[in-house]
C-alpha cells in the first residue's frame, strides 16, 4: 500500500490559485486512473482535475469553497500494486506533471492564452499633433515599431493620418525609408506623464437585515463580477446620455391596434419590435 497527494496542476501562465467549487468523489471512494476527481475554478476558466492512478480516496485536504495554491496538495489518494510507484507521503512528480499538462492544454482551449509581448516604446494616442487609430497603434505594437518609427511613416489618410495600408506598406519596403528620413527630424520634446491621483478608501455600509430578509452569500463568479465592476469604475470614466424623442403618435398607434393584434397573433404588442423597426429603417436609409 503507497499514498500519494493529489497535486493541484498548474491552469495557466499566470494562474497562481483555485477555489476548490465540487468533490467529484467522496472520501472512500474508488477512483481509476484520468478519472475526474475534483471541479475547481480560477479567474480565467473552471476545470476539472483527475487523478493521475487508480486508488482509494482516504482524505480530502481542501474542502469545497477552499482556495489552494498551485502546487499544493488538495487529497490524498491511496493506491497498491503497479499504480504504487513509491511509498509513504512521497509525492508522484511524473503523474502530476501530466495531469499539468492535461489541464493547461483546458485552459488553452477555453480562453486563449495571450504572450507577455515584447517590450517596446508605448504608442501614444497622438504625436506631434497626428492621430493614430487604435488599429495602426495596435499593428505598431505587434510588429514592434516604435513611437519614432511611427512618426516618420508617411500618411495617405485624411489630414495626413497613418492607414493601415500606409502601415502594411512601411513593412514591406523593409522598415528603411521612414527611419531613415526621421533621423534627420528634429526630435520632439519628452511629455511628462502626470501622475495619478490617489484613490480614496471606501468602506461598505453596513446593512441591518429586516424581518423576514434572507442573506444569500455570493458565489465565487458573483464576487469576480462585483470586483470588476467596481474597479471599471475607478479606471474608465462613467457617461450617461440621454436622446428625447417624441412617441406620442407611436402610443397612440400601440393602443389602437393592440387589442386585435393579440386577438390575431395570440400575443401582446410591446414598444420593442416598433423601435427595432425604426432602426432598421434607419440603418437602410443611412448604411455605415
């Protein structure tokens, strides 16, 4: 008889912890070997982890809402004969490892796993009094052209902008012409970047629950919503616009036709499918 700890795998560059989200299996239970043992879930997908041999379930180390470290053992499996290839608490490296490599090959397929790109001059939104669109300083970024190289491409858009035809063309040419002619530039002064402003501390009030309230703790993906939601606020400025327009004559309509419209089609006329219709008709009469 051997036991080993089932290791959670590392899920990703960058994923570092699990919450520990459904035992697959019970304490005592028989588990054969690639058999889900486990649900866990992390900021960028929720996956399940096998057991690397077959053997008995003796101990659930992590229990359910836990969050463990990649790395860390989360159950210990018991295992005898040829799936017992050591003996004691002596952890199995080669089985973890390919449950790693069975989990990351997961999370490649359910969110793509973006490179650190390589570090470049950031490209700013203007220079010199030139605009560039997201577009060209996205291909600036990926091809590695800096800020410079950038300013010296020369422009056939309106007001002499950079197009991504301009772009694709300044590569093909070998990256010369460009470079070459804004050596001789006089090069522009540096911008200081202002520094940002402090973020105030904010406390959550506190809320005295009333007779017959039932609080319902949040769930994991409840929590990663709240906490995006509440850092978009801190780092994208928030607008609200407003457009009046006049539905009085599209009230009345509504209301002299409803009652035999849901004689005929069994269902009530709401205001939704006659705003689509204007939509319609107006991307008809003024297409992008």
């Amino acid at each position: 008889m051997a036991q080993l700890e089932l290791i959670l795998p590392k899920m990703g560059e960058s994923v570092a912890e699990a919450t520990i989200t459904t035992w697959l299996k019970n304490e005592g239970d028989f588990i054969e070997a690639e058999e889900s043992v486990v649900e866990v879930a992390t900021d960028k997908v929720d996956s399940e982890v096998p057991s690397p041999v077959s053997g008995k379930l003796i101990k659930i180390i992590s229990n359910v809402n836990d969050v463990a470290q990649v790395g860390e053992a989360i159950a210990i499996i018991e295992t005898e004969g040829a799936d017992a290839s050591t003996s004691g608490n002596e952890v199995v490296s080669t089985p973890v490892e390919e449950v790693a490599a069975k989990i990351e090959t997961q999370v490649t397929a359910a969110a793509e796993t973006v490179a650190p790109p390589a570090i470049h001059e950031p490209i700013s939104k203007e220079s010199n009094g030139r605009f560039y669109s997201p577009l060209v300083r996205s291909m600036a970024k990926e091809e590695g052209i800096n800020q410079t190289e950038l300013d010296g491409i020369p422009g056939s858009g309106k007001d002499g902008r950079v197009t991504k035809k301009d772009v694709l063309t300044y590569l093909e040419g070998g990256r010369v012409a460009a470079a070459s002619s804004k050596v001789e530039a006089t090069p522009s002064a540096p911008v200081s970047t202002p520094a940002p402003a402090p973020q105030k501390a904010t406390t959550a009030p506190s809320i005295t629950p009333s007779a017959g309230d039932e609080i319902i703790e949040m769930d994991r993906m409840r929590k990663l919503i709240a906490d995006h939601m509440v850092n978009s606020v801190k780092t994208s400025p928030h607008v609200t616009s407003f457009v009046e327009a006049d539905m009085t004559k599209v009230v009345l309509w509504r209301n002299k036709v409803k009652n035999s419209f849901f004689d005929k089609h069994g269902e009530k006329i709401t205001f939704t499918p006659i705003i689509m219709e204007a939509i319609v008709k107006a991307i008809q009469d003024f297409p992008m």
